[in-house]
C-alpha cells in the first residue's frame, strides 16, 4: 500500500495504491472512486480491504482540481452532530465542478494508470463507486466497455437526471456486469430513478443487479460519518466480493 501519482491532462493526480499484503504475483485491477467526502484514511483503508482479496485497487482524488486530497477531507470528526453537514457545504460546489467532460478524461488516464500498474493482470478491471462515484463509475463502464468488466456502485446518487450526459445514459454501451445496492429512502436515488436504470440495463442486454439496502442512509459504507450503518457496510463487502470474483479474471 502507498501512495502515489497519476498522470492526467489536468496535472499530477494524488492516489492511494493497493496490493496484497507481502503477496506477489499479478492481480486483477480495480479503480476506486471515493465519495463526495475525499481521498481519506477511510478510503485508504476500503481500498486496502478490496486488495486483500486479491486486487490491485487504484483510488484516486477526484477532486484534484479543487485541491489537494488534504484539502479537500474533514478535519473535523464527521460523526459529531452538525459536522457531515458543515462539510458538505463546501464539499457540493467541488461536486459540481466535476463535469461529465472533465471526470471523463480522468477516468481514462485512471484506467490507463491502474492497467499498466506493476503487478496487475492483462485484463479488464473492475470499478467500485461511492456516493457520487457511482456516477463515475457507470461513466467508465459506457466509456471503456472493452477495458470494465465489472462495477460495483453503494448509496449512489444522481444516476438518472433528464441531463444529455445522465449516468444511465451510458449503459447503452457498456458491457460490465454491474450491482447497484441503494440506501433506503434516498431522495437522491428514488424508485422511479431505480426502475429507469433497470430498463437501461435490460434493453443493452447487460447483467444487471440492483436492489436497496433497507434501513441503511445514504453513506451507510462510511465508518468515519455519523451515516455509517455497520451491518449495512459488511453486507456490501461481502456482495462486492462476490461480484468481482464472479467477475474478474482471478
């Protein structure tokens, strides 16, 4: 595990890069997107778990054109009443500036990065998203389809807009085998919004798994974040798991 670069159009990129533990030989590559919250410790450590299982998982900071991933995580404990909310006030205008444009030219030097990484398999990868990464990750999959072949995306947000660019949008011509699990009672991810991604998925033919996390709040993955739902957390572990076994070249 260490951290390192990535060379994009935009600049020298921070990551976190993730092997197995003292294993060595060659593995399958997975890119990580973070959440709206940072390249964190928290992120460091999912990515560091993912790679145990026996992947080379490449997190990036996303918001690098915002800042540094120092600058762009809390300092302040986001389990504390009122803390979450104090930093997503900051953290929606970096959101924001993320275009469709923009994320997509990252993306490619991301893949790109991850596939010619020492020690990672000749091969597609697979993509994991959080939050407002599901959108990327769904991105990476239309974009990329020869090179993503799986994606897994936990309390995503936004995923059907009436946008040209829409995350749905791109199923069309992707190829990856993709699980969705939503929070309950996202009002960023409604059952009308889930039942517009299933129609996608089914007429490009893809293998489409989706369902909803009942009980779990949006952020339910996150044990840094008063939204953290430990039974929610592990169960989406286990599934991803499973999915990138089923999934990835071993």
């Amino acid at each position: 595990m260490t951290n390192t670069t990535v060379a994009t159009e935009a600049g020298e990129v921070e990551a976190w890069l993730a092997r197995p533990d003292g294993a060595g030989g060659e593995f399958p590559g997975v890119l990580l997107y973070m959440d709206a919250i940072g390249l964190r410790p928290q992120i460091r450590q999912m990515a560091d778990r993912i790679a145990s299982w026996g992947y080379t998982v490449l997190a990036p900071n996303t918001f690098h054109r915002s800042g540094s991933a120092d600058e762009t995580s809390p300092h302040e404990d986001l389990r504390e009443p009122g803390a979450r909310e104090r930093f997503f006030a900051g953290a929606v205008p970096r959101m924001n500036a993320l275009t469709s444009d923009l994320s997509r030219s990252d993306t490619a030097a991301y893949l790109d990065a991850l596939k010619s990484a020492d020690g990672v398999v000749d091969g597609p990868v697979g993509v994991v998203g959080y939050c407002m990464g599901v959108r990327l990750a769904l991105r990476a999959a239309g974009d990329h389809p020869d090179s993503v072949a799986a994606v897994g995306g936990f309390h995503g947000g936004g995923l059907v807009t009436d946008d040209a660019d829409s995350p749905h949008l791109w199923l069309g011509s992707a190829k990856a085998h993709l699980l969705l699990r939503h929070a309950d009672q996202d009002r960023s991810m409604t059952p009308e919004q889930m039942d517009v991604l299933a129609d996608a998925a089914r007429a490009a033919g893809l293998d489409f798994d989706q369902d909803v996390y009942r009980g779990a709040p949006h952020g339910y993955s996150m044990a840094d974040t008063s939204m953290y739902d430990p039974q929610a957390a592990e169960r989406h572990f286990e599934e991803l798991r499973a999915h990138f076994a089923a999934h990835l070249t071993p």
